[in-house]
C-alpha cells in the first residue's frame, strides 16, 4: 500500500495508521495509470479481516481521489481471490456480552456497506481478477466491481446459509441484476459452488482467462475500458449505476446534466476541435 494515503480514524481494535501500513494485508501498485490491489492474506485465502478492511478502505478513497489513475483492478494474492469474512471476526462476535452483540454488528454492516459503496461507486472502471474462491463476502466483492474476469481455478459461491446468515456485502442487489430473480435466489439459498465455465454462462463472470494470466489479461482490459474521457467515463457510470431503479423520464434528466458537464469537458473540446481540423471544418 502506498505510504501517502491519507490518515483515517483507525480506532478500530486499537489499529493505528502505522500499524495498517505495516501489516500490508492490501497491498497497492499502479503502472500506466491502472490501479491494481491485491488482497494480501493468502495463509487465509484472503479472508476479510477487520485490519484488512482498514486498508481497504483507504486504498479505494486514495485511489478514487488519484485522477492519474484511470481504472482498478481487484484480485487475491496466492490461489485465492477471497474467502469471505473472517472466521476470528466471528469467534469475537460469539464472545462479546449478550447486549453488545446487536450494535457490534450493526457497527460491522457499515463498514461493509461502506467499503462495498467505495468499490460500486468508484469513478473509474472497475474489474474483478478472480483468481480462485470467491466465496461469502469474496464473491459479494467480485459482483461490487464493474466487470468479472475469472481465471479457470475460479469459483463462486454465496456460502452465507451455511453459517445461517444472508448476502451482507451486496450479493442480494449485485447478484439478481447478472443472472435473474430466481437463479439468485437458487444460488443464496443452496450456497452450491459455481465453477468458472458456469459463472460465465450464468453472466457472474464477464470473460475467462487464460490457467495463468488472470491478472495480466484484467490490467489489459482495464487499459481498454480507460481509454476514454475520465469525465464521461465518471459520470456515465454514475446514471448507468441507478438506471434499472430509476425511470426513463430519471435517466435521461441525470443524462442532461451530466452531458452539459461533458460539454465543458477538456476532453470534448480537444476531440471536436482535432476532428474539425482534420475535416477542414
């Protein structure tokens, strides 16, 4: 992770800023304008930790903030892309006083939510490099990102109903926008494990990779998709993010704003004026 991400309140299990950079359970690189963070636990096959989720975090504000940075791709360090949440997370959560129980995971779901936000909402192309299991909140993670690439060890799983729970980091809205109403709810219900070929006829995967090139071939993609204005880009994922939950009347109101923006935009200008003086307009 980068040293100049900017401090937080990491209270969190007496975490500090030193403490989150020294562990490097997220460890962040960018080359050529693409972000690549690798989740950094593969002992655990990149179990979601608390800490982990600090780092998390902070690399996705930074990232969000870099505009140097024109796209992220997320994928898992070992053979793992991210086994859901911590199994500690859970002892812990079994332990603490009866009456604390309640507000301690409610305090835990914003964090979820809030770091599944950060990674849907980002203002740049997104995609999934799926290494290998992707199960629980790791295939929750996957669905948060704007595209799926899947290596053929990936797999997927929404394994929540084995430990009695439902889809916590996003998989009961992500999951039904893929693959319809009734497989979601097939795939919550059984928790069954999706193999690689399956996740992509299902629509959960986007593109397979080749056995060893996962991550080369998403920073490829990643190249492509970020070739475009960052403006346009940003606010084009911004109306497309809402448009099944919004009217047509809606979509095309927030599409007028946001193109008078792109009018403005550096962008636009250069391309209409590089496109007159080649047309001799």
């Amino acid at each position: 992770m980068t040293q100049d991400i900017a401090k937080k309140d990491f209270a969190e299990d007496d975490l500090t800023f030193r403490d989150v950079v020294a562990q490097d359970l997220v460890q962040q690189t960018v080359a050529d304008g693409i972000a690549t963070i690798v989740l950094n636990r593969p002992d655990k096959r990149n179990a979601m930790s608390d800490k982990m989720r600090t780092q998390f975090i902070a690399a996705l504000e930074a990232i969000a903030a870099d505009k140097s940075i024109r796209a992220l791709v997320l994928t898992g360090a070992g053979k793992g892309f991210c086994a859901g949440g911590d199994i500690e997370g859970m002892k812990r959560r079994m332990n603490a006083p009866t009456g604390e129980v309640a507000f301690n995971g409610w305090s835990r779901q914003q964090r979820v939510h809030h770091t599944v936000m950060l990674l849907h909402s980002m203002p740049k192309p997104t995609i999934a490099a799926v290494n290998g299991a992707a199960a629980g909140l790791g295939a929750d993670t996957a669905l948060a990102c704007d595209f799926v690439m899947a290596s053929p060890a990936a797999h997927f799983a929404w394994s929540y109903i084995a430990r009695g729970l439902i889809p916590d980091g996003g998989g009961m809205y992500f999951l039904p926008r893929r693959v319809g109403l009734s497989r979601a709810k097939e795939l919550i219900f059984t928790g069954r494990r999706v193999n690689a070929d399956e996740a992509l006829s299902l629509g959960i995967a986007d593109r397979l990779s080749g056995p060893d090139s996962v991550l080369a071939e998403a920073q490829d993609w990643a190249r492509t998709l970020s070739q475009g204005s960052a403006t346009a880009l940003a606010l084009g994922k911004s109306i497309l993010n809402k448009s099944l939950e919004s009217s047509a009347t809606e979509v095309f109101d927030s599409g007028s704003q946001a193109q008078g923006i792109c009018y403005t935009s550096t962008a636009h200008r250069d391309s209409v004026m590089a496109f007159l003086a080649k047309s001799g307009g």
